[in-house]
C-alpha cells in the first residue's frame, strides 16, 4: 500500500528544527563609504574577481551591483589587454 505524499509532516514538538542564522546581508564592495575604486591598473584588486581559472567570477557569488560589475569586467579586460593579468591560467 502507497503512503499519500500530500500529507503534511508531523508537526512534532520534539523534531529537529532548522536554525535561522542572522547573518549581515552582504553589499557591493564598490559602492558606500569605504568603497573601492575600480581600476585597470590595480591588479591585486582586479585577481579578487577573477578565478585561478582566470574567468571573471560572476555577480551572485561576488555581491558586485550590476553597474559596478560591467565596469568591473571592461577593467578586467583592460588590463589583460595590456598584459597586466593574464587571459588563462598557466
């Protein structure tokens, strides 16, 4: 005999419950008061943002607004472009 999945679970005192952690919300590190400026030239800013792999991390995993991320990339990009960081990993 089937069991119905429609059913709810039991709603027993004693089960384990899932614990609700508050953490701060993340924010843009480029925009508010202690921002970081982007720029082509600062490579050791630039590699936060870009994998081993040498991809540019994409903006869900960063917190990187949307503005502040199409600046970032073209940075990124910049500075490969001038040989400052590499386009692939070694």
């Amino acid at each position: 005999m089937r069991q119905n999945k429609t059913t709810a679970p039991s709603r027993d005192p004693n089960s384990q419950q899932l614990k609700v952690f508050n953490r701060p919300r993340r924010t843009c590190p480029f925009t508010g008061s202690k921002a970081i400026k982007i720029d082509y030239k600062d490579v050791r800013t630039l590699s936060r943002f870009v994998t081993e792999r040498g991809r540019i991390m994409p903006r869900r995993i960063t917190f990187v607004s949307m503005k502040a991320q199409r600046r970032l990339s073209i940075a990124i990009k910049r500075a490969r472009f001038l040989a400052l960081m590499p386009y692939v990993a070694q």
